[in-house]
C-alpha cells in the first residue's frame, strides 16, 4: 500500500515541481546570460539542493515502481511474499540510487 500511495505522490511531485523547475530552467536559458547566472545561484543554494535531493529520489522511487508495476501488469508478483519483498526492494533501490547518484554530483563539483 505505501509503494501505491508513493508512486502517485512521486508522480504528482514530478510533474508540478520538476515541470516548475524545467520551465525556469528553459525561461533562464532563453533569457541570457545574466538570468541563466541567476537560476544557477539560486540552484546552488543548499535549499535548491535539498528540493534536487528529494526530486532524484522521487525519479527513482517513480521509476522503480513503475517497472514493479509493470511486471504485476502481466500477472507476475501477485504472491504476497513476492509482492512484499519487491515492494520493500523499490524503497531500498531508490534510496541506494539516490545516494550513489548524489555521490557522484557532489563529488564532480
């Protein structure tokens, strides 16, 4: 049930904040210099890395519950152990994704 409840609000989240973020993004790019300096800042702020934190893991989370979906929708995985076991794997796997991925954000810089 929390997977369930995830995957919509992950998906939710995506697309309002993520669709803020890229339309900013894009409106910095088209506008110039200064204002792409400007959104570059703001991005950087440890605030803005926090929201990008938490939108990687909600890619993630989305994704993985995606394909767990996925996989339930031609008839496999219903089993209740099965279903546990690869619900908790969508909690881990995200998180575990995240890490690594920030890792090698933070360790580019």
């Amino acid at each position: 049930m929390l997977v369930s409840i995830l995957h919509r609000v992950t998906g939710a989240g995506l697309s309002i904040l993520g669709g803020i973020a890229l339309v900013w993004w894009l409106v910095a790019a088209a506008s110039g210099p200064e204002a792409y300096a400007a959104f570059q800042d703001c991005a950087d702020e440890w605030y803005a890395v926090v929201i990008w934190i938490g939108l990687s893991w909600a890619l993630f989370q989305h994704a993985l519950s995606g394909l767990r979906h996925l996989v339930m929708d031609i008839g496999a995985g219903y089993e209740l152990r099965t279903n546990k076991f690869w619900a908790n794997m969508t909690l881990l796997g995200s998180a575990a994704l995240t890490v690594l991925l920030w890792i090698y954000i933070l360790g580019a810089r």
